[in-house]
C-alpha cells in the first residue's frame, strides 16, 4: 500500500505512539515538530529510520507550530497534532483561530489528541476574532441564559469545526455501539466511566475530554459538576488524574475517573437503568437484568496486531493507535476530516466548559455549572 505523507506535532515522549500510528495508517512522515530544540532532530531522524516509514524524503523539522500552519500545504499531507503547545490560548486564540482556517482553505485537514480550544474563554475568543460585529441578541444556550449573540454562537462553532477531535471512545470498539444497545437498554439512570493511560497518548485534559464525551453520548449535557483535578508536584504542574461527579436532571448522575497511569489507554464503563447494568470495556460487554441474569454478554477478540521492538521482540499497538491510524487514514483516502462527522461529532464547546467548571471545582470545593463557564471571556 502507498504510503501518504503526514505532518505531525509532538512531545518527545510520543515517538513510539506516533511511529505506530504512522505504521498503521500506512503514512510516512513529511514534517515533525516538536517544542523541545534538543529533541527535534533526533525525533525526526528516529522516526524516519524506524518502522519501514522512512522510504520517501526525510521528514523536515519544524520548531513553530503556528508556522507550520501558516506554512502547511495539501502536498504535506494532513496534520496531526498529538500534542498542541499553546494553540489557541489567550490572546492569540484569536489569530491562531484564523491560521487553522486559512489551513483548511487550502485543503489541510488539521486532526488533534487535545481538545481544542483547551478551555472555554479561548473558545469564545477565538470566536470574538471569527464573529462579524453585530448588535448583541441573547440566545437560549444549554440550562442557562448566556450573552452569546446568533453571530458569536456561529463563529464559536466554526472554531470548533476546525479540527477533528480524534481517538474517541464513542469511536472504539465496543462503545461505538452504545447508542444501538440504549435503544434497547432504556434510559441510563447513572454511569460510571474510568479512563487510564500514559502522557504519551494524551494529556489529563484529553483523557477528561473523552470520558466526558462519553458521558454526553449517553447523559446528555449535565447541569453541574463537583470536581478534584490533582496536579504533579513538578515546576510544570502537570495534571495527573482527576475524579468528578456531575448532575444531571431528572435525578440522573455520573462519576468519572481519569488517571495518567497504567501504561496504554484503557476505559471501563458501567451504566444502570430500567434494564438493569451494563458493563462495557474495551474486551466486550456483559449486560445483566436486576436479578443478576446475563441478558447479553459479548467479549471482544483482543487484535494481535504486533510491530517488532528495538530487539525484534513483538510488541502489541495500543487501542488509541489503532483508532488514531484508522480515522487518519480515513483523511488520508479522502483528502478532508468532514468525511469522519457520520461517526458523530463530540460537542467541543461544553466539553471545554465542563473541564473548566471540573478544574474551578477543584478549587474551590463547590460544584460549578458548566453553561456560565461559556460566557467567559465574552
């Protein structure tokens, strides 16, 4: 199969997630970018050399993200950022909002692991930068009122239609069929999602984002959330897990636990309701009525897909790098992201606020309603 050029933007603790998802996706790379000058060139030529990827042209280095944007072109291939640096925060959401634009223009499909923006005032200004200048109308937006205007509500979810959120749980096997069993299920009264995994594939934030994903597919958007976000006692003040309860109406709740440990991402959820618990992860499901009788249970063949290690020995890929390579080789044969909206498009905008209102909460030890944390910044 033909290997397709890539442009990627990483850590340099992702090589091995990236070399796999490029195996994968049959890609190769054309340009690597990384924020770390020491590391950069060894990343590129590591990725080059390892993997059977290095065939065509060398990957180019690139120390700027934003100049990567700016400089992106179809004939590089589409970009994939696992890591995204300061994009879009603060007062240069508004241009950096523009730069992802004016890629896509050009026929750049931008894919990302972090969610973007990554918080609720960069979102709304990137919007402000994005929305035409109009008198302010007052709209109806999630449980409360919000001073969002028609104009800044459409340029707020432009901005948030120029990447692909990618690497899912609603996308991975077994929880893709969620709402195909709540059809049969019937309304989920509580649900428990924990996520672990490694820095490597993902920041605190992006795991919280796709347990919180996961939560909306099958809750619905939730009124308030009480949260603890613990941070890595280090001069970077990295998050390392988080736990949170969130509400939702109609006497519903959910808890999520996310942790950066244990290696590979892995989720586990457990949902309840009038047809008893079900119990999904990535190895299948066990669906149980009240009484404890198996109604349904399934249990997924684990894929031994192998890539051979530094030594040859056979090392298995990871979930998350099979659906990275799966959705990015989907942009790959089709030249664009949209194609991946008929697998469901996750609701960025209060994602970011229920991370924002998850972090307040953690502060101040009282629970926060994510709607006002999409006023901010307006």
């Amino acid at each position: 199969m033909e290997r397709r050029p890539v442009q990627v933007w990483m850590l340099p603790e992702q090589e091995a997630v990236v070399r796999a998802v490029l195996e994968l996706a049959s890609a190769t790379a054309s340009v690597v970018g990384c924020d770390d000058d020491h590391a950069r060139p060894t990343l590129a030529a590591g990725i080059n050399a390892h993997g059977g990827i290095g065939d065509g042209p060398a990957a180019r280095p690139a120390a700027d993200l934003r100049n990567l944007l700016a400089s992106a072109a179809p004939a590089d291939g589409p970009l994939v950022l696992f890591d995204s640096g300061m994009l879009l925060r603060g007062d240069r959401a508004g241009p950096d909002a523009e730069l992802l634009r004016e890629a896509r223009e050009r026929g750049v499909a931008v894919l990302t692991l972090e969610p973007l923006p990554p918080t609720a005032p960069d979102l709304m200004a990137a919007a402000g930068s994005l929305a035409p200048t109009a008198a302010p109308a007052p709209v109806l937006l999630g449980p409360a009122d919000l001073p969002l205007s028609p104009e800044r509500g459409a340029a707020m979810r432009n901005v948030t239609d120029l990447v692909w959120l990618a690497g899912l749980a609603r996308h991975a096997p077994g929880f893709s069929d969620i709402p195909d069993l709540l059809a049969q299920f019937g309304a989920v009264h509580s649900m428990a999602v924990v996520t672990t995994g490694s820095r490597a594939e993902g920041s605190l934030r992006a795991r919280m984002a796709d347990g919180l994903d996961l939560l909306a597919l099958v809750m619905g958007q939730p009124e308030s959330v009480m949260a603890t976000v613990s941070k890595q006692a280090a001069a970077s003040a990295v998050h390392c897990h988080a736990t949170a309860q969130l509400r939702y109406g109609q006497g519903r709740s959910a808890t999520l636990m996310i942790a950066l440990r244990g290696g590979p991402v892995q989720r586990h959820t457990v949902l309840t309701g009038p047809g008893g618990r079900l119990e999904i992860s990535g190895s299948g499901l066990v669906w149980t009525d009240d009484a404890g009788k198996v109604i349904d249970r399934s249990k997924r063949r684990a894929r031994h897909l192998t890539r051979a290690g530094e030594a040859g020995e056979q090392q298995p890929y990871s979930v998350l790098c099979e659906q990275v390579a799966k959705q990015l080789r989907r942009v790959l044969d089709s030249g664009t992201s949209d194609v991946l909206a008929a697998t469901g498009r996750p609701d960025i905008a209060m994602l970011v606020a229920t991370i924002n209102a998850a972090e307040l909460s953690s502060e101040t030890g009282a629970s926060e309603r994510p709607a006002t944390h999409l006023s901010a910044g307006g």
